[in-house]
C-alpha cells in the first residue's frame, strides 16, 4: 500500500517477485531500495524505487552455496546480515556470503527474534526473546559489546535503536521499554 498525505489515505499497490511462491519475513529499506527476505526460496530480493512505489523484485543473493532457509531478520549497513531462527548471524557482501561468527556471548544465541544495523551505527543489535535480552555485537568481527538484560521483559518482540542517544526502545507485551545502552 502507499500513503498520500494529501489525502490522508492509502492506496493499494502491488509488487512483483521473481519467485511466484514468495514467503516474505522481514523487509528492511537501505539506500532507497527495498529489500524483502524469502527464507522459503533462501533468497533476499531487491526492489529499486519507482515514480509509484518499487519496481518488481531481483534475486540479491548469488551464492548458490548460501543458506539462508531458517532466516528471521535482516539489516543493512552496505553489507546484508541475516539472523536465523537458530541464532546464527550470516553476512553478505554484493551477494555473496563472507565469514561472520559471534565471540565472546554467554550464554550463545541459540533463537533470536530481530537484528538491527545501519551504515551510521558502530554496532550490531540482536533481540533475543527467550533470554530477555539484547546482545550488542561489533559488526567488524562479531565480538560482544555489552548484553542487556530486562527483569521485567515477558516476551520482547521488537526493537529500535537510537546509538547517537544511547537508548534503545524495546516492545514487550503492549508496553514500550525505553532502555539507556551505556556505550
């Protein structure tokens, strides 16, 4: 759908995917350009802006060997990260998978629900419902940061992050936890 302000209303609008069985998780916007992720056909599809809205999806990923089936979530700071329900964080440079572990995290990401980066922040953040939890991962090597934990967090499902302010902003069960990161 498409917003017109003027009107206060939305429009339909559709998209097209290379793929007819498109299963869309997660969609992120990086550089006007819209990303889609497609776990079920281990593909992420890119959709260059339009006078309307977005032009039809291109298959991204060209590495035939990459395995993204169990993806959740992708950000994008120039290089494409994917968080898998199992945990694992797979990095992508135009295309292709380049090596990427997470050091240093105890306990390890064994689920997670989100992942959030962006071209102008330092870091990487991961959303860990099952541990109540935000794990904080340098992007350049994947060692941890910092954790945060939240007594009062029941099932955390989304977050932002605001690194110039420090503050990260968490949903949880209908509530918004505003949360200081201490880097």
């Amino acid at each position: 759908a498409k917003y017109d302000p003027k009107n206060n209303s939305w429009k339909k609008s559709s998209i097209g995917f290379p793929n007819p069985t498109a299963d869309i998780k997660d969609a992120f916007v990086y550089s006007r350009r819209l990303y889609l992720l497609d776990p079920s056909n281990n593909q992420i599809y890119r959709h260059g802006p339009t006078n309307s809205g977005f032009s039809d999806g291109r298959e991204w990923i060209t590495d035939v060997e990459a395995d993204i089936k169990k993806g959740v979530s992708l950000a994008i700071d120039g290089n494409v990260f994917i968080l898998t329900s199992n945990g694992q964080i797979k990095k992508f440079s135009a295309g292709k998978e380049v090596g990427f572990k997470i050091n240093g995290l105890d306990p390890s990401l064994t689920s997670a629900n989100q992942i959030w980066t962006y071209f102008e922040l330092n870091y990487i953040y991961v959303l860990d419902s099952s541990q109540k939890r935000i794990v904080i991962l340098n992007k350049e090597d994947g060692t941890l940061k910092k954790q945060l934990t939240a007594n009062n967090f029941v099932n955390p499902s989304s977050m932002i992050i605001d690194e110039a302010n420090d503050i990260g902003y968490v949903l949880d069960n209908d509530k918004l936890y505003q949360i200081e990161l201490g880097l």
